[in-house]
C-alpha cells in the first residue's frame, strides 16, 4: 500500500463529521451517558412511530447551534468539529504538518476505535483500498496496531478476539456482505466498527439493522469525509468518481457538458465537501475568493462558506486563517495542452515504453514503477508519490536540469574515479545517461549509488528516447510561440512578435509533416487548439485547410469539430471574427534566462501558466477583487476594491506575472497563513510546478488541489465529451 508515515508526532486535525445523534436515529454515541450503547438496534426510542428506522439528515450534522455547543464542551480537538485558528497574529499561529501527513495521521486515529491487545483488523472494499493506498504503507498499519487487512469480498477466518473496523462505500451490497459476516457466526470478531466513504443510504442503514447480531456487536457508525487523494505534501486531487465512486464522469463533462442541474449541483456540492475535508485536516479555516464570472466557482465557493459555517458557526477571526480561491478550468485552457519539460508532466505527456521499467498511472496523478529484478526475483514495486523522496525532488525539475544534476551528484561522489569510468567524464566533459549508466556498473564499489538511482535514470533515459521519437521539442518551440505571441528572431538574435501569417505558416509546417501516428495526430490537434485560443479563433478557410491536411494524412482519425466545439463551450471564441482576452498581454521572456522568481527559463518553456500570476497576485496582497471577489459570511459574493484604491489589475493576464515592489519583499514579511488553491476541471502539473517554485521563493506554504489532474489527453477527452 502506500508509504511510510512520520515519526514525528503531529498536531491532529479532525475533519470527519458524525452522524447525527438524537432520539430518533438508531446511531448513538457508545461513549453517550444514559445506559449501554444498543447498536443500530436499540431497544429504547430508536426507532419512529411505525417501527421504521431513521436516517440522518445532512442537515442535522450541521447546525451552527449545535456545533457551537459540541465545541464549548469538548474543545476544538474533538473530533465533531473543526479545529479553529488562533486568536494570536498569523505568523503566530502553530505551524501544522503537511497535508499529506496531516491526512495520514487523521487516517490512522479513524482506523483504531477500540484499543485491543490485539489490534484491529480493518475489512475493506476496492474503493477503501484506493483511499487507504493513498497515504499508508502496511508498515504504517502494522506500527500502528492494525496487523491485518482483509478484502471484504474474501473469505474471512472467524477472529473472535480482534475489533474489526470496515472501511466501504455505503452499498446496498457492502452491507449486505457486512451483515453476512455476523449472521453466519455471532462471534466473527470482537466488535464491529464501520467507517463509510460516502453517506449512509436509507438502504444500506435498513440491511445492517436487520442482522440482529450485528445489532449487538457494533460499536460506532461513522462517515469519514476524506474524498482527495495526495501525492505530495501541498498538492491534492479529488477521488474519481465527483459525485458517486462508481460514476468517474470528471467535474469537467459534468459542469460544462449538458448535465442535468440537479446532477451538477450535486457535483459542486461533493467537491465543497472535499475541500473542506482537506481545510479539516490541516485545522485551517480560511476567506474564500473565486473567479469573477465562473458560475461553479462561485457555486463552490458558496457552498464552501456554508459548510463551514454550519459545522463551526461564525468566524470571528476572519482573514487569519489564509485565503481559499477557488477556480475553474476557463481560467486558462492552453497551460494543460502545452508540452511541459517537467519530469512530472513529461511521464504524463509521453508515457514512456521501457524493457526493464513499467510506469503506470494508478490512479489519479500518482505514478508506480515497477522494476524487472534478475534470477525470477519479483518485480520491485515503487509509487511516486509523497514518500519517495528522490521523486519529490526531481518531480518539478525542468528534464535537461534533471539531467545535469545526476551527472553532477555521480561525478561528486566518483571524485577522482571518474576520469577512470569514461574519457569524457572529466572536467568540462560531457557523457550521455545511457554512456554514464554502463560505465558506473563496471565498478562494484558505487554499485548502492547506482541502485538508489537506477529508477529514475531508467526512467529520465526513456523519456529522452521518446522525446525524440515524437518530435517533442518541435512541437513545443510552435507551442511556446503560440502561447507568448513571440518566436525566434534568427536573423537579428533575440525574440520578436508573432504575427497571425506567421502563426499560420507555423501551424500548418506542423500540420502537413508526414507522420501518421496516433500520437502525432493527438500532438497536432493539441496545437491547432493552442492556436485556436491564442489567436482569437479560426476562419472558415483556415478551418477547411486544415481539416482537409489532417485527413489526408490521418484518414481514420475524428473530425477537429468535436474540439472545437468543446472549446466553445468554455465559452472561448472559435471564429476569427470574435474577440478575447487571451492576447490582452504576453510575456517579455528572451530566450533561455532567469525568470523574476529566479526559475530557469527555456526557449521550450517560456509560458508561465496564468494561475502562477494570480497565485503571486495573492501573495503580494495585489488580487483585484473585481477578478476574484470574496465571499461574505453567508455564502453571498461582494465585490470591493483594495485597502490602496482601485483594482492594480482591469483583465486578467494568463502568462504574465507582473513586476510590482511587492513581488520583492521579504520573506519574513510574507510568512503567514496558507494560501489555498483550488481548479475546478483539474489542476495541470505545470501548475503544481509554478505552485512549488512560488513555495520557495515566498516563503508561505501553497495547498494547490483539483478535482483532478488536467493532462493534455485528459483536457483532449474532455473537450471531446463536451460536444454531446
């Protein structure tokens, strides 16, 4: 399962919400003074006036009354509400683990409700084994006390001795197989606890109250709010499935598809919970902004705001607690459909094909490797995420730095050796991966070093392979003029403006290569789209153009218009007549260079992704309100300027990040609360990227999350999806 925990201990952040505990439901507290807890069953007032058993309502859960109360008895640790933010000055505030850790160590008190000499034994359905895999190793279990993990649709040996904690989704089904448990033999286990992904049916509550056995032994009932997944300490993604786990449709087709509005009301409302379920894991409570104009963003946001309101009441100490913005995908579009030289977004974008190395994307945004060992050893597993540390520092690296840094840290630790190994590899030589790779295993005594890296040079070789087989960086360079509104001046040196007759000529030296692969068709129609958003649309001729050269190279390939009726309904300009404000400003980049937050700039990598520029905005204090405004207490939007007069910013500016005094200032002025990031319709790695380097540069911890990762074939699908 996933990895290691910390050994530090941590400040705990409860975020789960039980169900609601009165007279008419049959789920009370065991720990609830007035007599033995009974179980689903009980045989006092557990039951309604025609015998019936109740639900919970969502809304008994979260009345500001009753949590006000809850909080005044048992503190802001306990376990029914969300902890609150000191009264002291942000900088003052204690610091809480990561999200990654914060979620692990939650994840682990949720897992052990009864203290056995024993252990607990967790019973667990597929979409448990998902949420558990991504944050906890069997190590982190064992440790823990949980020595085993059962799949709910095995065959179990009776463990009469041991509690046993199910972790499920709340099916008709899981309950089903619950209650079989208990009804083949009394004595299954110790006790039963059930801990539900999702929130209890009517249906399922119905099934378990009928085993009169398990009426006896069950102990607590809860819902565990925890519906993101982690792949580092300060990123997230929701779990597939928005709205329900066996509907993976992404918030994108739901949202701005045609959808129901009851179903995409539904979606909005899980995605509000997930992201208060991560706000509850790090004990922040934070002022929420969205983005002007986006219908979800501010639906979201609304519902974000009453959430929290309802679980913790009033927020008195409003503003100390961070900021949450949140966004949707119409913010920027091209950033996901460019080719990124991150290692991250190049396992993406180029999925590698390797003999000895399998990388496969096991869920959403986290990578395993799987490594052929010799002599008929089993495969070495490993999953790049928060716990493999070599991952975590070459993940935002650019590949060409990524590169020099592992011919670096080799030639260090060979020291004199080196020379020895290769003539080239000495002092101002130079020497392939592949070249240094072979020459390494020639001696035994670096063989440890090797084996530490072995993954990941395996993997950084493949992709530079790839990279040239596809032609990456031919595409890339158009891309990256596209999106800058500049290109090469190679008669003068330097960059110069991109006009629209050399923006065509550049699309369609693409479009007519004689390359007839799925992969390059895909790579073309990224490009045509980057086009399409870039320079303001497409004619009917240019559209007829190149239609026409696509097909007679890619016959058995879709027709453009599903794209491009995708796009439009983002509400992005398709025709050439139409105006936008995508060309409002371009970036003044020159070439290979620094950027302003010190970033290495490449010419393959000029774009800086819009969300980069707002993310600064409102680390600087500079985030027009007119663009992003703010919600007030009960959920509704208001929009005022800055404390300093008007707007600093009238449109928004997708790849530029303006030069302010304020982007300079100390770092010990800029620590404080978190900002919180949030796209609605996925979040791009580039932009976990840019989120990372603006961690670094500022001092101030960023949480960016998603409703999933926005990949350039996942953004494809989904505009694809869009049309119908």
């Amino acid at each position: 399962m996933g990895c290691c925990g910390s050994s530090e201990k941590q400040r705990q952040h409860p975020q789960y919400v039980p169900q609601t505990q009165n007279k008419s439901s049959p789920i009370r507290d065991p720990n609830q003074s007035g007599g033995p807890y009974q179980g689903l069953a009980g045989q006092d007032n557990n039951q309604n006036s025609n015998g019936a058993f109740s639900v919970p309502q969502r809304g008994d859960v979260s009345a500001p009354e009753a949590y006000g109360q809850q909080r005044r008895k048992t503190g802001p640790t306990d376990p029914a509400v969300l902890p609150t933010v000191s009264n002291g000055s942000a900088a003052e505030a204690p610091v809480a683990p990561g999200l990654y850790t914060a979620t692990q160590e939650f994840m682990l008190r949720e897992l052990l409700p009864s203290a056995c000499p024993y252990g607990n034994i967790i019973v667990i359905d597929k979409i448990g084994i998902q949420v558990l895999e991504g944050f906890l190793k069997i190590n982190d279990l064992t440790r823990a006390g949980i020595p085993l993990v059962d799949d709910i649709d095995m065959v179990r040996q009776p463990l009469k001795q041991m509690p046993a904690v199910y972790v499920v989704f709340p099916t008709p089904q899981n309950a089903k197989k619950i209650a079989a448990d208990w009804d083949k033999n009394p004595n299954m286990y110790k006790e039963a606890h059930v801990i539900l992904l999702d929130e209890m049916s009517a249906s399922f509550r119905d099934i378990l109250a009928k085993s009169q056995n398990l009426t006896i032994k069950l102990k607590t009932i809860k819902h565990l709010k925890l519906d993101f997944l982690c792949n580092s300490q300060h990123a997230y993604v929701l779990t597939k499935g928005i709205v329900d786990y066996e509907d993976t449709t992404t918030s994108m087709r739901k949202l701005f598809g045609y959808c129901p509005s009851i179903e995409a009301n539904r979606c909005c409302n899980k995605i509000a919970d997930s992201i208060v379920s991560a706000l509850g894991c790090l004990g922040d409570r934070p002022s929420i902004r969205y983005q002007g104009g986006s219908q979800w963003a501010e639906s979201v946001s609304g519902e974000v705001q009453r959430t929290m309101l309802r679980r913790l009441g009033p927020n008195k100490d409003r503003g100390s607690g961070g900021l949450l913005l949140i966004l949707d995908r119409t913010i920027d579009v091209v950033t996901p459909l460019l080719h990124h030289f991150t290692y991250e977004a190049m396992l993406h974008d180029l999925q590698p094909i390797m003999d000895d190395v399998t990388v496969t994307e096991k869920f959403n945004g986290v990578f395993t490797a799987s490594q052929t060992q010799p002599n008929g050893q089993p495969d070495k597993v490993t999953a790049l995420d928060a716990r493999d540390d070599p991952w975590q520092l070459l993940r935002y690296g650019h590949f060409d730095s990524i590169r020099r840094s592992v011919r670096e840290e080799f030639k260090e630790t060979l020291g004199s050796d080196a020379a020895k190994l290769h003539p080239e590899m000495r002092e101002g030589g130079n020497i392939t991966l592949n070249e240094f790779s072979a020459a390494v295993r020639q001696m035994p005594q670096f063989q440890k070093k090797i084996k530490d890296l072995s993954l990941h040079t395996s993997i950084l070789i493949a992709l530079g392979r790839e990279m040239e087989a596809q032609h990456t960086v031919d595409y890339a360079l158009v891309e990256q003029n596209f999106a800058t509104s500049e290109h090469e001046d190679k008669e003068n040196g330097g960059m110069k403006k991109l006009s629209r007759k050399t923006a065509w000529k550049q699309l369609m030296d693409i479009i007519t290569v004689r390359d007839a692969s799925t992969m390059a068709f895909f790579n073309k129609v990224r490009l045509l789209l980057i086009f399409v958003v870039t320079q303001n649309g497409i004619s009917q001729r240019e559209h007829g153009q190149v239609q026409e050269a696509l097909y007679e190279i890619h016959p058995n390939e879709p027709s453009i218009e599903r794209w491009l009726a995708g796009l439009a309904k983002l509400n992005i300009a398709t025709e050439k007549e139409e105006t936008h404000w995508w060309k409002t400003h371009k970036k003044k980049s020159r070439g290979n260079g620094k950027a302003e937050d010190g970033e290495e700039v490449y010419l393959v990598s000029r774009a800086v992704p819009r969300l980069k520029g707002v993310m600064t905005s409102a680390l600087t204090g500079n985030l027009s309100f007119e663009e992003f405004p703010s919600m007030e207490q009960g959920g509704a939007p208001v929009i005022y300027n800055n404390g300093n007069g008007a707007s600093k910013r009238d449109k928004p500016e997708w790849s530029h990040i303006k030069n302010t005094n304020d982007a300079q200032a100390s770092l010990d002025k800029l620590k404080g609360p978190r900002l919180h990031v949030f796209v609605i319709g996925g979040v791009s790695p580039a932009e976990l990227q840019a989120a990372a380097v603006l961690r670094e540069h500022y001092g101030r911890d960023i949480v960016i999350g998603g409703t999933e990762y926005a990949t350039p074939f996942s953004v494809l699908q989904d505009l694809e999806a869009l049309q119908y």
